[in-house]
C-alpha cells in the first residue's frame, strides 16, 4: 500500500488522541486499574449518615481502602444501610468498627474503619457490627445547649443552697 | 391590509419554524444517505484517511492554543474565587472538571465549526457550484458517497480526540498558572484533581458528548455545503450558516446531552 | 437519416413547474454521429442533454438510449448507464483538490481494478490523444482555460464511452483553443466511433466538423438538416441564427408586459 506523508500526519493525530485519553484516564481521574474480581463488599448500618454520598471514600488510619458504592434506607427498620466495596488486598477483624468522618470543618464526609482484635475476618458480604452514625451540627448545637442549661441551672441552685447555708 | 401588516411578523416567524423543521426532515435524509453510502468510505479508507487530515489534523494548533489559553483563564479565575473561601487547594478539581464535562467538548465543538465545517461546506459548495458534483455524478460515482461520506466520517473520528486534547492542554493550562505561577502545592493539585475526577462520570461522558458534537457539526457542514445555492453568494451565505447553525445546536445539544447524563 | 438510431427523442416534454423547457421533441441520432444542438440562450439545450444523461426524466415522451428507456432506470440501470457515457462539462469542471494525472485517473479508478502501472499507461495515452502529455503533475488551477478544457476531455474519454455529450465546449475559448478543441472532437468522435451531442451556439465552427444540426427555439424543434442544407436554408429563423442579426423572427426586445411609454409613466392616466 502506498504511503504518503497525510497518512503519517494523520497517524501521528490519532497517537495523540490516544495519548491524551490515557492521560485524562490515568492521570487525571486516577483510574487505578483493579477488576471486579479483586474487590468485595461490606454492610454497615448507621442511624444517620448526615452528608455521606455514594463514592465517598472509605478509609482506615487515613488510607483509602474502598469506596462506599451504595446507599439505601432499610424500611424495617429505618437505617440507613451503606454498601463499602473495598479492596481485596485489605481485610477488616470481625470487630472492626466503622464510623463517619468529616474531613476537615466542612469538608467531605467519609466513611472510617477501625480494626479490632478479633482473630478472625470479615467475610464478603458481612455486616459491620460497630457503627457511629455522622455529627449533625444541629444535634451536636442542642446537645451543647441542653447541657449548658443544665449546667447554668445546677450552678444557680448551688449559689441558692451557699446562700441560704450559714 | 392592518392587520397584514400586524401579523406579518407572526407569519414570518411561523414560516421560519415550518422550513426549521423541513430542514430537519431532510437533514435526516440526508444521514439515512450518508449511512447508506458509507461502504466505500470504510472499505477505501484512504479517502477519509485524507479528510482527517484536513478536518482534525489541520486544526490540531486552534485547539492546543485556545485550550491552553482557556486553561490558564480557568486557573487564574478559579484561584480568585476559591482563595476567598479559603479552598485553593480544589483549583486542580476545578479546572478538570469545567474542563471535562463543558469547557473542553462544547469549546472544541465551536472551534471544530468556524475552523473545519465552514471549510467543509465551502468546499462542497464550490464543488457543486463548478459543476464538479454533477460531473461526479455523471461518472456514475455517487457524490454523497465520494465526497460527503468520507468528510463525514473524518469528522466524527476527529472530533472527539481534538476535544481530548482540548482537555489535557486546559488541564495543562490549569497547572501552569497554580502551581508554576501562583505556587499551589502540585501534590495537592492533581491529588485533589484525582478524587474529584470519576473516569465514566466525567471524562467518558465528556468524550461521548464531543462524538455528539462531532456528528452534528459534520452533518450541518456537509449538509449545508451540498445544498448550497450553486453561486459564489450561496456558497459563502451556506458557510455563515454552517458556523451560526453549528453553534446554536452545539449549545442546545450539550443542554440536553448535560441533562441526561448528570 | 438513417435507421439505425443510437439515441433517440419520442415527443418529449420537460418542465419545471408550469414553466415548460422543452415540448415534445421528438429526434434521432444515430450511431456513430456526430449531431450539434442548437438555439439561443436559455431555449433548452443543456436540458436535452441532462435528459440524456438521466440526471432529469422526461415528464411525458421516451428517451431511448440503445433502445432503452432511460427516464425508466432504476439507480443501479442509471449508472450503469453512465459509465457507457462521457460528458464535458462547460467549464472542464475538473476536480480543483486532484491533479492533472488524478482527474483523469478517476474515472479508471472508481470504475475499475486496474493495477497501478495500467492505469498510469491509459491516462497518458489518453493525456497524449488530447496533446497534453507532461501536465500530469499540474493542479487545475495553473491550467490555462482551453487546456483545463482538454484534459476534462481526456477525463471524459478515460474509458472509451459510446456516447460523448458536448456542453458548450466552445465557450470562452480563444479562437486556437477553440479550433483545437474541435478537431479533437471531430478526431475522437471519427477515431472511436462514438455517438456524440454537441451543445453550443457556436455556428461556424459547428458546421464545420458535425454530420447533422438540430435548432432549438421556445422548447421545439424549429429547424434540422446537415450543414450544407443549414447552410442554404431560407428560413428567416436558420437565417438569422447562422449569421448572427441582431433582429429578425428574434427579437431583439424581451416580451415587456408594458409599453415603453408604460415604463417611464409617460402614459396618460
């Protein structure tokens, strides 16, 4: 076949194409490669996931071990059931504990596993059975004021008692 | 005669929606053609082979420029905004993700429209206007499947990578002006691009608008230049309308392309 | 003239809209001829032959080529059709993007499987027949007028038609040019022994070099007959068209609906 100088123009167009997906795929949206076959999946149940979306990161001591792939509302019960798909190479004791996290003041929510001291594994598909549910800056806010009252009142009645003591 | 001239605006605009849409009819037409006649095109694929590089190839400093240029206005403008709140630091994700779903398909589009369709469109159109079509045709060679097939296909092949290297020089634009001139940490700005960045979410989905882009810029080109009035005034009316029709279906496309996927 | 017709014209009628071009013309060429169309400007020359051609069909009356119908082809008959076909364009219409050398070739290469070197022998001979041996390398655009129409002959003949159409091959060509042309035409049309349709309104050089004229006036046949009985025709019409007067059975005014007088408002109310 003949070859002329367009053809390598235009193969050196199609090149950079390619080169620049790659880049997009790897470098820019870190595409890690790892198949299905090397991952599997936990449940963890919280009361309240505050701002935890899907794709969030799931990590342990600060490193990035999975990514929570699903969230759904138990109607039974009325949890919030969250799917960690996390990677093969990592495994969790039976009395691992999971908890949600902000990253920062107000930064993204994610999900942190704490490992326990349990002998044996989470199996795929197994349920974490210690949870703490998000901080909701309302609940955190009442939570302080109520006690705050608390505390005013309990001070109030102490001064009364010192008062009316001698 | 009052009222005439009342709803002679109304009549106008009536009688534009109905050729609008005349228009479309064939338009499609004209893509059931064009499929139709794409044989040739694949089977001897030196012809659009030839035409990628007058489509894509010749508009490969057009793109590395603007998407570089576009890139760097992303930093500086991006660092402004985000200094104030204090998050600097998601410039990277910032700049990537404009860049990945708008920016870089719908900018490319545009740039692919006024530099490759109007030059498609003028070319057929002067073809047809020196006779050079019908001579084809009376050669028994199929002008659609000789001419407007092999143009067709190199613009569907070249938009999307033109719209890729859009995005890698923005991103590249991006980074000159955070972490070259400004001194972000560049750690933080592709780690940051990285989280924020999902490979289907955001690049493939960007790619699959261009390829959308890419056969509807290539349509109106060649449609326009083949059914161009046969004179030097047709040619050049049918080139404005290449790059004005390209450019309100570029925008009107990417709102609904944008609708389904995010 | 003879019976054995190659192309032949059955009362047919063409028009766009209400506006008739041509109304049931009826004529024969026959094989191996060379016939020039004549008639003004605009009088529906060129639509003859597109009719030929099959890029129009014929609204009534039959347009047998070879015995077939040709306003009857389906698109496959059609370009098969055409392949057996050669036109010239007015103005050459060479492919502007392709050489000397590839608007020749075209033809040879859309049609066929020759190898290389085959094609490369036929489009040099058929450069030879024409006398531009040694333009293959040259873009249209650096051709002069006459010789861009040369090589548009030579692209016509790359596959040996049977029938050659002429679409005003004389115009806007020098008088050599124009004198070349038309012994190429006179000398392929003998040499391969094809029927050809000349369309032109250039009288003298036609004459010289056909085996049979057709007028055309106002959609109809207004006069025929070979060029010695053209030539000696006393039809006022024939007349004036061979020796160009400005006025007589044509005139010289267009068919304004209003008087002059009309015109400048001269009239009284």
């Amino acid at each position: 076949m003949k070859r002329s100088i367009i053809d390598l123009w235009v193969g050196i167009f199609v090149a950079i194409g390619l080169a620049s997906v790659t880049f997009l795929a790897l470098k820019v949206a870190n595409l890690t490669p790892q198949s299905d076959s090397n991952s599997y999946t936990l449940i963890a149940e919280f009361d309240n996931i505050g701002g935890l979306k899907v794709k969030a990161p799931v990590k342990s001591s600060g490193v990035v071990v999975g990514r929570v792939s699903n969230i759904e509302l138990d109607t039974k019960r009325y949890v919030a059931r969250a799917t960690l798909t996390l990677n093969g190479q990592y495994h969790f004791s039976r009395d691992t504990s999971a908890e949600i996290l902000t990253a920062g003041l107000l930064g993204e929510q994610y999900v942190g596993l704490v490992q326990g001291g349990d002998e044996e594994n989470l199996k795929p598909g197994d349920r974490v059975q210690l949870t703490s549910s998000a901080l909701v800056l309302e609940q955190l806010i009442g939570k302080f004021m109520t006690s705050f009252a608390e505390g005013n009142n309990k001070a109030a009645a102490d001064a009364a008692r010192a008062e009316t003591a001698p | 005669m009052m009222l005439d001239t009342l709803f002679a605006p109304l009549r106008k605009l009536g009688h534009s929606t109905i050729n609008a849409i005349w228009k479309l009819g064939v338009m499609s037409r004209f893509l059931l053609s064009i499929l139709t006649h794409s044989g040739q095109s694949l089977l001897r694929f030196q012809l659009t082979i030839r035409e990628v590089y007058f489509a894509g190839v010749l508009s490969l400093i057009i793109i590395v420029v603007s998407g570089l240029f576009v890139g760097m206005v992303l930093g500086l403008q991006g660092y402004n905004t985000l200094s104030r709140f204090g998050s600097a630091d998601a410039l990277g994700a910032l700049v990537a993700l404009s860049l990945l779903r708008e920016l870089g398909p719908v900018l490319a589009a545009l740039l692919f429209a006024s530099r490759s369709g109007s030059a498609m469109t003028a070319e057929i159109g002067l073809m047809k206007a020196t006779e050079q079509l019908e001579a084809m045709s009376v050669m028994a060679v199929d002008p659609v499947a000789r001419v407007v097939a092999p143009r067709f296909w190199a613009g569907v092949i070249s938009m999307p990578i033109l719209a890729a290297l859009f995005n890698v020089m923005g991103i590249f634009g991006g980074y000159l002006v955070g972490v070259v001139m400004i001194g972000l940490d560049e750690g933080t700005f592709w780690s940051q691009m990285q989280n924020n960045v999902d490979l289907h979410f955001d690049v493939v989905n960007g790619l699959i608008k261009s390829l959308f882009f890419g056969i509807a810029v290539t349509l109106i080109a060649v449609f326009e230049g083949f059914d161009a009035t046969p004179t030097a005034a047709g040619v050049s009316s049918a080139t404005t309308r290449t790059v004005v029709t390209s450019a309100l279906v570029i925008l009107a496309l990417d709102f609904v392309l944008t609708a389904f996927m995010f | 003239m003879q019976n054995d017709s190659f192309i032949e014209f059955k009362h047919v009628s063409f028009g766009y809209g209400d506006r008739l071009i041509l109304q049931d013309i009826s004529l024969k060429i026959g094989r191996g001829q060379l016939v020039a169309i004549m008639g003004g400007s605009g009088s529906g020359k060129t639509t003859l032959l597109r009719l030929i051609a099959g890029q129009i069909r014929a609204q009534q009356g039959q347009v047998l080529v070879d015995g077939r119908d040709v306003g009857r082809m389906n698109q496959r008959e059609l370009y098969q059709h055409r392949r057996r076909m050669g036109m010239l364009f007015q103005f050459g219409a060479l492919f502007t993007d392709l050489s000397v050398f590839d608007n020749v070739a075209f033809p040879i290469r859309e049609h066929t499987s020759l190898s290389t070197e085959m094609v490369r022998d036929l489009v040099l001979m058929k450069l030879h027949a024409v006398g531009l041996r040694g333009t293959e390398s040259l873009m249209p655009a650096e051709l002069s007028g006459g010789m861009a129409r040369r090589i548009a002959l030579a692209r016509a003949i790359a596959l040996d038609p049977q029938i050659m159409l002429y679409d005003e091959p004389f115009t806007g060509l020098d008088p050599i040019s124009l004198a070349t042309i038309a012994l190429l035409i006179k000398k392929l049309s003998d040499a391969l022994g094809t029927s050809a349709v000349m369309v032109t309104h250039d009288v003298h050089k036609s004459l010289e070099i056909v085996d049979y004229v057709y007028f055309i006036a106002g959609g109809k046949i207004a006069a025929a007959g070979t060029p010695d009985e053209v030539r000696a025709s006393d039809s006022p019409w024939v007349h004036q068209f061979v020796h160009g007067e400005a006025d007589g059975p044509v005139h010289f005014a267009y068919p304004a609906q209003q008087s002059l007088a009309g015109s400048f408002g001269l009239e009284g109310a």
